[in-house]
C-alpha cells in the first residue's frame, strides 16, 4: 500500500506542530514509529486517506463515533446549529433536552454541568469532592486514564497501594503525594488504602469497566465492595465513564445489566464525554444534588467555561443519542462483534499466535498473551512487538486501529457483515505473515 503523501506531511507536520500529531495517542511511537496515516475523508465504517487507500475503521476517533463517520442525522444536526449561529454565551433549551436525557439514562445525576472534555469533567469531579469531603487525596486504580489533568497523571508506585509518583514531568510530586494507587480489581488494596489514608481521601475515582488498558470488566462484587468501603470511609465515589456511557447499552454502568452486582453499585458522580457530544467536543459532570450543590454559582467550588454547553456540540450529542435509541442498535454492534472476535481468535489459533480477547458487547481489546486480562499488570505483560506487527499487517491491508496494544476496537452502527468479512480475511493473511516471521 502506498502512503507516500502520508509520510511527505508527516514530515511536514513535524516542522510545525510538536511531534506531527495534536495528541500523543495518535503518533505511531508504540508501534515502532514512523509516519501515521493522514485521512482524508470518513464515511460510515470507512477512511480514505491523503493517497487515496480505503480503510475500514475500528478506531471510531477513540470512542465517540459510534454511529459511524458522518453520520446523516448528526451531520444535519450540528449543520442547523452552525446556521443559528455557532456560539452564544448564554443558556439555551437545547442544553436542557441534553441535561435530560443523561439523566433518564444515568439516574443518580440529579444535576449535570456540561464542559468540553472528558479531561474537564473528571478534573471537576475531584474539585467538587474535595469541596464537600474537605478532604485532599483520591485514590485511583492502576492503569486507568482519566484525562491528562495533574492530579490523575499519576502512576503507581511498587506494592499494591502506595502513594503515587509523577507520571509526566511537570506533575509535581506534592501533587502526586495526593493520589493513592490500587490495582483494579483489588479490594484488599482498596481497604489497605483507605485504612492508612482514610481520613483523608476525598473519593475513590475509578473507570467501573475500563477502557484505557484494553476492556476489562470489575469482577463480580468488586464495583460493591468499592463503594462500600469509599462510603464507610466518607469518601465519595466517581466513575469515569467517559468511554463506557452509552458504549454497551443505552446508559451507564450503574444501569448495565451485564454486571453480576447486587448491592448498590451507584456513584456518587460521573464523568461523561465522547459519545454524548456524538463526535464534537463535549464533556459533563454531574450526581447527586446535595453534592453538585458545590459548584459555582450555587456552591464555593468554581468551574466555568466559555465554550461549555455549544450549541454544536449540544446538537451533536442529542443526535447521536437518538440514533442510538433506535431498535436493537447494541444488539446488532454485538453481534457483529462477536462474529469479529470468534473469527480473530480462531485465525490467531490456526497460526499459533497466542491471543486474549476481551469483549463486551460491541466493543473488545485484543491482547497478544495467553493469561487472562483482569489488570494493568496483566496488560502489560503481553508481547507488544507482536501487536505492532499485526497492527502494521493489518493496516497495510485496508484496516485501521489504534497504534497501540491497550486500546479497545470499536464497532459503530454503520459496520456491516461485509466489513466483518473483509476484517477477517485480513487477520487471516496478518496471522499467516506473522506466524511465518517467527
Ligand atoms: N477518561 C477516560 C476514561 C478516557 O478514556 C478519556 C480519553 N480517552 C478521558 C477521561 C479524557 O477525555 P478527553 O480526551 O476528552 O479529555
């Protein structure tokens, strides 16, 4: 496949913007560097880029387009918002049909703010839960991501709970001194924590089924026990669902049914993004009335933002949660999914190649290991040269996925039999090729 204007603007690229990419996520660094693939243009399931190669997508931009690229109804949507004029700087109704629908579909947000970034929303939540614990740590779970705010760029010392080191240089370590880390999965490192620390941890932040270190599900029990232990304590709990809201069905986790919990599972606060702004930027927080009461102008606690509530992004994310609305739309992404992961795991078995897969609905993270994936560690142990490999053989044949071996494949609406055909057929020679590279 020939990609030589892609390679040419790459170059380009890295004369004026800080190593060619506007998110480091998107460079090709963990799968052996190199040009990344500039598109042009994304219709549906497709991609074609700048030297006109088609590409199926399962990147779906990282999450939030699920109902494939370009969209009609969203298209349309965000079109007719652009001709009433792009921005205001005052409320509209248009935020408050949004406002509701989240809340329908999310029962414990009594109250939502909207922002523009899962970043904003998750950073906000750990503001209004330390205004009303009056409390300063958090802890987190080892290998989730939660933005790139100070506070949750942080990484797990060694042992299962310890006090946080800077994950990026310029994060500092007084800050890191505020986050406690736990892997995930583990409530005995959870208790551990909250038994050294309690007195002073805010909340326990955690992705309730994550999607940042491939897509693992809590195990049965662990989401109950979190928020029993973190209410025992007086902390609060915040789920960053910022991937998951509306990936597996039409609302959250707490709602999920896929989950084997019986007590109470439900947070105190969520974190959204993604799929609500149905592709253009939008984030939102909100929970329990007497807890969102602490932000500004009601509360003490400030956030603010002068592009926060658009009508563009307000229309989009209405849009696309009615398309997602329709009849039987996760049930056709599933199983779509499902014929796409049967068919990956037995290809990679034919040749060889050990491989994990993961899959909830209509979402899976494919893992080049033997063990199963239950934590970052887990995730981490799997052969990333063989994931690199594959992601190139797989892109050179007309498939496009996230250059890196912890990110999720995502079915949209807009995938079809033929796509799964054509997907699998491509494993089947990517497999063959790697097998005969050994
Ligand atoms: N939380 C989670 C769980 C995420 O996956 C992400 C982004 N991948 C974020 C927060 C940050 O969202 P954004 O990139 O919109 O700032």
């Amino acid at each position: 496949m020939n990609r030589t204007t892609s390679e040419q603007l790459y170059q380009e690229a890295l004369q004026h913007i800080v190593g060619g990419v506007n998110s480091p996520s998107r460079s090709f660094k963990a799968v052996g560097g190199g040009a990344p693939v500039f598109m042009k243009r994304a219709g549906g399931s497709r991609f074609w880029d700048e030297d006109g190669n088609e590409y199926i997508d399962y990147l779906a931009a990282y999450g939030p387009i699920i109902t494939g690229h370009a969209h009609p109804h969203i298209t349309a949507a965000i079109t007719e918002a652009a001709q009433n004029g792009i921005l205001y700087g005052t409320p509209t109704q248009l935020e408050i049909k949004l406002a509701k629908m989240l809340k329908e579909a999310i029962p414990s947000m009594d109250k939502v703010r909207f922002v523009n970034s899962g970043t904003e929303a998750v950073m906000t939540t750990i503001r209004v839960a330390r205004a009303y614990t009056k409390r300063s740590k958090i802890v987190k779970f080892a290998g989730c991501y939660h933005g790139h705010s100070d506070l949750v760029l942080v990484a797990a010392g060694s042992g299962p709970s310890t006090l946080g080191i800077p994950d990026s240089a310029g994060v500092p370590g007084s800050i890191a001194q505020e986050v406690i880390t736990v892997p995930f999965n583990d409530l005995s490192g959870l208790r551990e924590a909250l038994e050294k620390w309690g007195g002073d941890v805010a909340a326990v932040m955690v992705e309730p089924i994550v999607g940042n270190f491939g897509m693992v599900m809590p195990e049965p029990g662990f989401l109950e026990g979190l928020c029993k232990l973190a209410h025992d304590n007086g902390s609060l709990v915040i789920y960053d669902e910022v991937i998951t809201a509306f990936r597996f069905h039409y609302g959250s986790t707490q709602t999920y049914a896929g989950l084997d919990n019986h007590e109470d599972i439900t947070p105190d606060l969520t974190a959204l993004g993604k799929i609500i702004g149905g592709g253009l930027p939008i984030g939102a927080y909100g929970g329990r009335k007497h807890v969102m009461e602490q932000v500004a102008p009601l509360g003490p606690a400030y956030q603010a933002g002068t592009m926060a509530g658009n009508p563009a992004s307000i229309s989009a994310g209405i849009a696309c949660l009615e398309v997602l609305q329709g009849q039987g739309v996760y049930e056709e992404m599933e199983r779509l999914a499902i014929r796409l992961t049967e068919g990956l795991q037995e290809s990679a078995d034919r040749h060889g190649i050990p491989l994990t897969i993961n899959r909830i609905r209509g979402a899976f993270s494919t893992h080049f290991c033997a063990h199963p994936i239950t934590n970052y560690e887990e995730a981490q142990d799997t052969d990333g040269e063989m994931f690199a490999s594959f992601f190139r053989h797989m892109l050179n044949r007309g498939i496009n996925l996230a250059p890196s071996k912890y990110e999720a494949w995502f079915l949209t609406t807009a995938h079809t039999d033929a796509d799964i055909d054509a997907t699998l057929e491509a494993a089947e020679a990517s497999f063959q090729a790697m097998a005969a590279e050994k």
